[in-house]
C-alpha cells in the first residue's frame, strides 16, 4: 500500500468520525427538542419508548465516531513512520482527542436522558 492509499484512507477515516459525529448531533437534538415539546405529556410507556430508540440510534454512532477516529490516528502514524506529519504538542495526540470526544459524547447522552427526566418531573407541569 502507497503512502497516497495510506493519506486517502486516513482522510477517509476522518469523514467518516465526521459523519458519525453529525449523526450523534442529529439524533441528541432531535431528542431534547422532542423532550421539551411533548416529554411532559408522554406516558411513562412512550418515554420509555423514545428514551429506548435514541439509545439504539445514539450508541453506534458513538462507537463509530470512536472507531473512524482511531483509524484516522493509525493511518497517520503510518504515514508519519515515512513523513514527518504527526503532531504531538500540548494539545495531545489524535488517540487523546478521540478518547476525549467519546468521553464528551457519552455524557451529552446521560445529559439528554436527565433532560427527559427534568421535563417529566416539571413542577410547573
């Protein structure tokens, strides 16, 4: 495999976690908006329901928001074995940045879930 398969596949990779990260974005606020107009006049089946369908569509995007985004790092440390292009600085590297993001992601769900929670459990409601 050439250096160019190497640099496409890891630009490929990187749209992919991109992609993947916009589909989390879509889902999470697709689910607060659906949570803060109708989640105080849901039954507890219903909220069950939508609180269940999120989960099932929020969790493989995020692990493959993770997955794409490792990828990306290991084609550009392959790529850096021959070019310098890597870049380790304060920021920290790709990996780091990847497990920070699922880290962030995560709690964006558990947030959303208590959002649900907090508008169910409204005392003004």
């Amino acid at each position: 495999m050439s250096d160019a398969d190497l640099f496409e596949l890891s630009l490929l990779s990187a749209s992919q976690a991109s992609t993947m990260l916009n589909v989390y974005l879509s889902l999470t606020f697709g689910y607060l908006i659906t949570s803060y107009i109708i989640g105080a006049s849901l039954s507890t089946f219903q909220a069950v329901v939508l609180s269940s369908l999120y989960t099932v569509g929020v969790i493989p995007a995020l692990v493959a928001n993770y997955y794409y985004s490792i990828r990306a790092a290991e084609f550009e440390l392959l790529i850096g074995a021959t070019y310098d292009i890597t870049s380790n600085d304060s920021l920290g590297n790709a990996v780091t940045w990847a497990s920070y993001m699922a880290v962030v992601l995560t709690a964006g769900v558990l947030v959303s879930y208590y959002f649900m929670w907090n508008v169910r459990h409204s005392k003004s409601a």
